[in-house]
C-alpha cells in the first residue's frame, strides 16, 4: 500500500457498501498490454462498478511489450516496492548476504545473484529473439559470463544462481568464475560455515 501511495488508491478491507458476491471477477494473464485491458477488463469494470482481478502466468515469458508507458512503472511498483520479507526471513537473508559477502573477500565482498534456471532456457518464452527490438530474451550462463567478465567483474566474486542443482551447462561460468554456487550447493557451503562457525565458538 505504501509503495503505491499517490499513484493509485489502495485500501486493505473492502469498503462497507460493497460485498465480494457483487464483485466481477476477471482473469488476466501476467505482463498484458494495456490494448488488452481496455478491450477485456475497462468494459466489464464500466458496467459493474468494480472488479476483482486473479492474475495467472501462463508461461515464463520476458518479452517486452514493446513501448514504454505509465504502466511500466506502476507494474514496477507493485511488484517489487511492495516486497517486505517477515523478520525472521530478514535475519536469514541478512545472514546469507554475510557469507556471500565473506565468500568474495578477494572482490571487497562483491558477490552477484544470477536468475538462472536451466530447465527455463528450452521454454518458448526464451527461443529466439525479441521481434520489437532485437534484444535476445533469455540468455544461457557461457554468455552470463561472458557479459560479466566484459563489465569488468573479477574472477573471484561469487556468483549466487537460482538454479536448484548443477547442470554440465553450467560449467562455463564456472571456468571464468571459480566461484558459482547453485541453491543446493550454496546451502551445504551455507551450513558448513555455520557449523564450523558454531563448532569454534563451543570451544572458545
């Protein structure tokens, strides 16, 4: 609510005049297009007052929608500025940036966090290339790395990735960066520093 203040009205319970068995409800898939509301949504919401929207993805998709407009920012606020992690997920999250960052001593504590998911790459959301603008949509970790060596990051920052196990794929960005860590391997990396760090302090 906070995120979206002076940009659209948001309130937590639903107004007293208005009962969910009155309200529309509407599904619409993830990233439309603003022709797609008018022509799906405006209507329906102009006859009935309101509307409740249940938003699905149909597929993992990237694509830009083409031109820029007022939306991208409003999605943008939504979406992210409204992110707020519970405290008890905070303090673990500030716990795994910690090791990351104790990880990349070499790189003063630069550590970079890939969203890489192996399984997405053979997708139709990520074949080929962006009809709009040419822009490739999804890339694999050779070019991943390629990128990251070409802006200048050094060989021994860590690099974090989504992707759950290793894949044979993923061997080329760990050949520039030694220091590639999949979700599972990071968590026994993760626990082994934390017990070797618990197992020193019961002897101190």
């Amino acid at each position: 609510m906070k995120s979206m203040e002076g940009v659209v009205k948001v309130v937590k319970d639903l107004p007293s005049h208005v009962t969910t068995k009155k309200i529309a409800a509407v599904k619409v898939p993830n990233r439309v297009t603003e022709d797609y509301i008018a022509r799906h949504v405006e209507p329906i919401y102009r006859s009935k007052g309101n509307v409740r929207l249940a938003t699905y993805f149909p597929s993992i998709n990237m694509r830009k929608s083409g031109k820029k407009g007022d939306t991208d920012s409003i999605a943008c606020l939504s979406m992210y500025g409204s992110l707020e992690l519970q405290p008890e997920i905070h303090d673990l999250v500030d716990s795994m940036v910690e090791r990351l960052r104790t990880l990349s001593r070499k790189s003063d504590g630069q550590f970079i966090a890939v969203d890489l998911r192996v399984e997405m790459l053979n997708k139709k959301g990520c074949q080929g290339n962006d009809d709009n603008d040419g822009e490739k949509t999804c890339f694999n970790a050779q070019e991943i790395a390629v990128f990251l060596r070409k802006i200048g990051i050094d060989k021994d920052t860590t690099i974090y990735l989504t992707q759950s196990r290793w894949d044979d794929s993923l061997d080329s960005l760990k050949d520039l960066f030694p220091k590639t860590y999949t979700k599972v391997s990071y968590l026994f990396l993760f626990l082994h520093l934390y017990l070797s760090h618990d197992h020193a302090d019961t002897h101190t």
